[in-house]
C-alpha cells in the first residue's frame, strides 16, 4: 500500500511509469529526512513554558475622545523568583493568584488565558521576587 502510494507520487510530479522499485526507496529515504529535519526543527523551536501565578490586575482608564475611554490592563505574574509585569489592551480571562502557563521570548511575555487563548505584550518590568 506504501509503495503503490510512493509510485502514485512519484507518477504525479512526472517521473512516469519508468518508477522502479529504487526510485521508491529513493523516495523513502528522502521523506525520512524531511521528517527527521521537521522533527528536529520542532525542538529546536520549541518554548519553553513555565507555571506561574498571576499576582495582580490593575486597571488604568484613559480619556481618548470626550465620548470614548480606553483601558489598559496592567498585569504581574510571578514564576517564583521573577515578578514580570505586562500590559494588555483587552482583560485577561485568568482570576488573581491562580495559576498561568507562560512563556517569555526575548522581551515579550506569552500567557495562556482560561479559554485557552494566547495573549502576548511586552515586558515592562521584571523584579527579583524577596522573600
């Protein structure tokens, strides 16, 4: 079943019906590679996410127009030695002092919100945590 679907595309980018059984392992070898680099691409590009907490929300009002309002939402959330402190332009769906998963990537901090959704700002601040 392999091999008919290895001939079939190697039938459709034109090598014909001169397929032999070397072009399909030829083929093979080649999908294994691609694979493999896919594969070790993933985990070289893979982030590294943290558990957190969120430690507070503060939210700032600002007058755009006489009729419209802007508010922003200033965020800290702690992995246990650091303090980042973010701002949004839209709230956060995760409740004070519960748990976030978060990834930081040079100067941004991505959440993941309850609904599952990720929500990326830039760090602003970040504080060693003194106990």
């Amino acid at each position: 079943m392999i091999i008919h679907a290895a001939a079939l595309v190697l039938f459709t980018i034109g090598i014909g019906n001169d397929v032999t059984i070397l072009d399909v392992m030829s083929s093979f070898r080649i999908a294994g590679l691609l694979a493999l680099l896919l594969l070790f691409n993933g985990i070289l590009l893979a982030e590294n996410w943290m558990q957190g907490t969120l430690v507070s929300v503060n939210v700032t009002t600002t007058q755009v127009t006489p009729k419209k309002v802007a508010h922003h939402y200033r965020c800290v959330v702690s992995d246990g030695s650091l303090l980042y402190t973010v701002e949004y332009e839209q709230p956060v769906k995760i409740a004070i002092h519960d748990p976030v998963k978060f990834v930081i990537k040079k100067d941004r901090l991505t959440l993941v919100d309850a609904d599952g959704k990720k929500r990326s700002a830039q760090i602003e601040t970040r504080e060693r945590v003194t106990q």
